[in-house]
C-alpha cells in the first residue's frame, strides 16, 4: 500500500460526488443484509461502504475474487459477480451518502 501517505491528505474535492446517482446494481440483493441498501452497515465487523471511494470498493471486490484478499463471506461473494457487477456495485455504494458519527448501527 505504497500510496497510503500520498491518500491521505486532505481533499476536499473528493468530498462529495456529482448528484448522478447510478442505477441499481441487479446483484445489490446479495449486499443489503450485511451492508445496508445505502452502505451503512448495521453489524459490528461489518464495515460501512457509502461514500468510500468507488476506485477503492471496485479494487476491494476484484481482489475479493482474486483471492489476493480473502475474507470468508466476501471471498465466495465476489466469485459470484462478473466484472460488470462489480462496477455497478462500486459505483452504486460509492455514490450513497457517506456515514456520520452518531449514526445509528
Ligand atoms: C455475510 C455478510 C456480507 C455480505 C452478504 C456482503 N459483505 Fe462485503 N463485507 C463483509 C465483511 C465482514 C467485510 C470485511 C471483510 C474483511 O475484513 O476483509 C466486507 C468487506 C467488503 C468490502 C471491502 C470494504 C473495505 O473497506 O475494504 C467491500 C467493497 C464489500 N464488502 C462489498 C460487498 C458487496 C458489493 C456485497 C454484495 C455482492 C457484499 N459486500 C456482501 C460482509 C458481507
């Protein structure tokens, strides 16, 4: 993770994404129990994914079915999704409002 230093530092301009809201991933029933419609996880160890950087979600899942990263439901997950869902679905959480402080879980 060479690039961790460089990611962050303050950017504002990343803060907040153009109001285009991509269309609902057809695979988002296989998220919503664990991460929410919107991204906001309600599980402890889940962690939330509205407003995290779509590049980031998008590399996670690829990852996820690389077996480069290995996490026992997200594994055999990602296996299920073409390259297309995943998109869909990067963009999709990428776009929902991030989480606040105080939000409920
Ligand atoms: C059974 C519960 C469960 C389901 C269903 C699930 N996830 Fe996850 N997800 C997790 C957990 C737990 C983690 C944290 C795994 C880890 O530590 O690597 C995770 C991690 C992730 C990450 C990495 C987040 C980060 O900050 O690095 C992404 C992206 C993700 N999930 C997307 C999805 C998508 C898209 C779906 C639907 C196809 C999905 N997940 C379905 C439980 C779930």
């Amino acid at each position: 993770m060479a690039a961790c230093a460089e990611s962050a530092a303050p950017s504002s301009a990343s803060a907040t994404p153009p109001a285009a809201s991509p269309e609902r991933p057809a695979k988002l029933g296989l998220c919503v129990a664990c991460h929410g419609e919107d991204g906001i996880s309600r599980i402890a160890g889940t962690p939330h994914l509205a407003g995290q950087d779509g590049q980031y979600l998008e590399r996670a899942l690829v990852d996820y079915r690389s077996g480069k990263r290995q996490h026992v439901p997200m594994t055999s997950l990602a296996n299920s999704l073409q390259p297309a869902d995943i998109r869909a679905l990067a963009a999709w959480y990428a776009s929902r409002p991030g989480f606040h402080a105080g939000d409920a879980r």
